[in-house]
C-alpha cells in the first residue's frame, strides 16, 4: 500500500512539472511571436575576408612576375594552369557579387586578404564575412579577439567543398536572400569554441 502511494504521488509530482514546463514554453513561445528575443545583427560595416586562390598564391611565390611568364613555368611544371585561372576568377567573381549585394543594401564595405587583414581592419567592421571555405573562415575567427563580433562565413564553392563553418549551401546560391534573412533576423547564433596552442622546445645544446 505505501508502494502504491509513492508511485501516485510521484505520478502526481511529474504531471505538475510538466504543467509548469508547459506553461514556460507557452511564455517563450509567446515572446518569440511578438517579436522578443529574435537575433539582432549590427551590418552597417562589412568587411569581407578573401580566400587566397593557388594562382594569387604561385603569383605570391614568384615575386608577381608578369601573367606570361608565370604561365610559362606553370605549365612547364606541370600544373593545370588552365583549371587553375577558372578557379581563380569564380573565386573573385563570387567575393565581387558578395560585395555588391552589401553595398545594394546601403551598407559600407571593405576587402581584405590574408596579407591585409589586420587588426584595423577587424576593429573597424560589425561583422567579418569569410569567402571561401572552412580554412578562409578558419584564418578570419583566429584574428578576432571581441567574442561578441560575428564571423558569417559564405562557401564560394559549394558544388566543389562542404564548408562545414559557413553558411547552408543555398545561401551561397543565393546571396542576396541569405543577406536580407540576417538583416531581418531570420536565423539563430552557433556560437563555437576556439583552442589556443603553443608550443615550445628545450634549447639545442
């Protein structure tokens, strides 16, 4: 009989707590559908992380010679310059569309590489938009100290990569949609955790 009456009330004791989470989700709900607690995303100021391609980086490695001239050794090497200068300028094409459906927006916009992304540059913008994939957004978070600025990555390949760090596929398929969807506030924060590493050596003797 004393079984029978704690397994009642422990019944009794899980129906009211239920009640209760019942009735806070209500109230979250509620809040949600007037407007309370939706993401918020500052964007008057953009500065768009550029991917460094394998042609900027061979140009890089050969002291920026002349396009001619590094084609010559390109191919004399073995490289398939052709597939190489394709790649090169879908990657630049879609930075380009990135930026001017910012700048359509009525919004202020800034482009930087691997070489020029610098801590002025971070500390000036809202929000850091990495074009590329996962190590472009990868380089473009490790410079950015303020936990509460937004790094809001954009894969430039999704029929090549999977971007596991940027944005879905389709936003990438289409900019503009997924830019008015952040301005509206259409979407949730993912925050993530960083680790630093150092490592250190004893001294040769």
């Amino acid at each position: 009989m004393s079984v029978l009456n704690n397994f009642t009330v422990s019944i009794a004791k899980g129906i009211r707590r239920l009640r209760q989470n019942k009735e806070l989700c209500d109230r979250l709900s509620g809040r949600r559908q007037h407007g309370i607690n939706e993401p918020r995303l500052k964007l008057d100021k953009c500065l768009i992380v550029s991917k460094v391609t394998r042609y900027e980086y061979e140009k890089h490695s050969h002291d920026n010679i002349a396009d001619a001239d590094l084609e010559k050794i390109l191919r004399k090497r073995g490289s398939d310059y052709d597939a190489m200068i394709s790649n090169h300028r879908e990657q630049k094409s879609f930075e380009e569309g990135v930026a001017r459906s910012l700048k359509e927006m009525g919004l202020q916009v800034e482009m930087a590489s691997r070489l020029t992304y610098n801590d002025k540059l971070i500390n000036w913008c809202d929000v850091v938009v990495p074009c590329g994939g996962d190590g472009t957004f990868l380089l473009a978070a490790s410079r950015v100290r303020d936990a509460n600025k937004p790094v809001i990555g954009f894969n430039s390949a999704p029929h090549k990569s999977v971007g596991r760090l940027c944005l879905p596929t389709w936003c990438s398929n289409d900019v503009k949609g997924a830019l008015l969807a952040l301005k509206e506030g259409r979407f949730r924060w993912m925050r993530r955790s960083r680790i630093r590493t150092t490592i250190t050596c004893e001294p040769k003797l």
